[in-house]
C-alpha cells in the first residue's frame, strides 16, 4: 500500500523472477470452475470468504515485511488517498475472482524459501481488510500451516479484525497517513484518523508485532507540525512498534490515474530532497523509535 520501491527475487533456476501479474497465477490458471458458479453461489462464497477479488500478486525482498514475501494484492479500498501508487486497487473492477484454497496453495509451495529468507505471506491491496472474510479465511489457514503472515492495512478498518484474526497475523505494517485528523481528512478523501489511532492503541494492547510507514509527500504531509504529530501518535506505541519506515514520495504511478481517468491532483509533485528525508526521521528518533 505505501510507496517503496520493489525488488524482485528469482525462486529458483529456470523459474525466473516473479513479478506483479495476472492474479489467475495465484492458481486459477482455467477459472472455468469460478465462472461457472450462479451469481447467488458466487455471493455466498464471497461471503464466506471462500473467494475474493485479487487485484496482482508478485514475490518480493525487502519491501512487504522481512524475507521474501508472497504479497498479495487485493481489491477494494475505503480510502481515497491522493498519493497512492495503486489507484487500480481502489475499486472492484479490476484484477480477478479467486479462490482462498488457491492462495494458501501458492504460498505453501514457497515455504522453502520462506523458511531461508525469514519471509512469508503478505495481504496487501487496496486495503486487504475490505474483504475480511476473504482475508480471515487465507490468513488463518496460511498461519496455520506455519508460515509468516502479514497484512498492510492503514488500520482504517481495523475493528473488523477480531482478537482470533489478530492471533493469525505475526506482523502488521500500518501506515500512519498524517497526524492531524483534518489533514488526514485531505489526504485520504474525506476519512477519519482516529479508526487507525484506536487500531494502533488495540495492537499495542495486545503487544502485537508492527512496522509503521510514513510516505513524504512535499506540500502535503511534509510540514514539520504533521510530522511530529505522527511521530507523538506513533510513540505511544514505543513497546510493540520494532521500526518506522519514512518513505520518500514518489509520482511513477500519474499513467495509472491518468488510464483510469482520475485527477492526479500530485501530478507535478517531486519527490522529497534527501535531507528533508533524513530529518523527518530524525523527528522519529527523537522519539526513541528504530527508523529507516
């Protein structure tokens, strides 16, 4: 969900590296079985959470959670934040009907290089929790088969998460929008902070692992009141926060609004200077917190 820059790792001689792709890679290669399914059935599985709408999937190093990470991107997502890089998540139109047991089957045939890597699962989007049922149902099974799980969430949607959920979920990367609720209001189309603040205060609670992440965006969440304040809300959680990851503002996704015919509104936008960068870190250490 927030910016970074990925990097592809290849699985094993022959295999090649694995990029975001069609989401039918995930194991529906035919589908026929989902497109057959009535409407009604389809309704149903989708309630259960026996499917989903997967948007892509790619196996990553370094971005989505430690080791290498099967990261899944789901669709649909409450927010509307002006600098995301994945626009094409945001609404349910785009990506592919897939099967939970499809899913959890890819990630167990990569437990190897899992269990090498320190890496696992990952439940992107979008925002993964805006199909909880879908999401409870892959990472229950995939945590129970032994593998590392993870969902980056902005915590929007965080109370659709029960204490049972959570005990599936080894690490969450939180992104912490903006500090002061009516830029947070701007940033991301009208919500509220305060959902991802109470979120935050239950992970703490529950002492549950959690990277925070920070995107930098010049003119927009740049000024130094917004960064102390998400560096105030994020100290709070000092005991179960293992590292805060400032991420420098990036515009290579203006073709994706652009194809999708929305307002760019950060079009000419540049990225931040790397000092602005190092400071708004340094304004996170102060507050006794592991940054990068």
């Amino acid at each position: 969900m927030a910016d970074g820059v990925n990097t592809t790792v290849t699985i094993s001689p022959g295999c090649g590296p694995r990029r975001r792709g069609n989401a039918q890679g995930l194991g529906v290669d035919d589908a026929d079985d989902v497109e057959e399914l009535s409407r009604s059935a389809l309704l149903a599985a989708r309630n259960t959470g026996e499917v989903g709408m997967v948007h892509s999937w790619e196996l990553v190093t370094a971005v989505d959670g430690p080791g290498t990470r099967l990261t899944v991107f789901l669709s649909g997502c409450p927010l509307r934040c002006q600098y995301c890089h994945n626009p094409d998540t945001m609404r349910m139109l785009e990506g592919t009907v897939e099967r939970a047991s499809d899913i959890v089957a890819k990630a167990k045939r990569y437990r190897s290089v899992f269990r090498a890597t320190g890496g696992g699962l990952t439940l992107s989007g979008g925002e993964p929790l805006f199909q909880i049922a879908f999401a409870r149902r892959i990472l229950a099974e995939v945590h129970a088969a032994g593998i590392h799980t993870t969902i980056d969430t902005s915590g929007f949607l965080g109370k659709r998460l029960s204490d049972e959920d959570l005990a599936n979920v080894d690490l969450v990367l939180l992104d912490v929008k903006s500090g002061i609720p009516e830029l947070y209001r701007d940033v991301t189309g009208g919500r509220n902070l305060q959902p991802t603040i109470d979120f935050g205060d239950r992970l703490n609670q529950l002492g549950k692992r959690v990277w925070v992440r920070f995107v930098l965006v010049p003119g927009l969440t740049d000024a130094p009141e917004n960064i102390a304040a998400v560096a105030d809300i994020v100290a709070r959680w000092r005991s179960n926060v293992e590292r805060v990851e400032v991420l420098p503002f990036h515009n290579m996704a203006t073709d994706k609004w652009e194809h999708l015919g929305m307002a760019y509104r950060l079009r000419d936008t540049k990225p931040p200077t790397p000092e602005s960068v190092a400071a708004a870190r340094e304004v996170f250490r102060s507050r006794g917190l592991e940054v990068y």
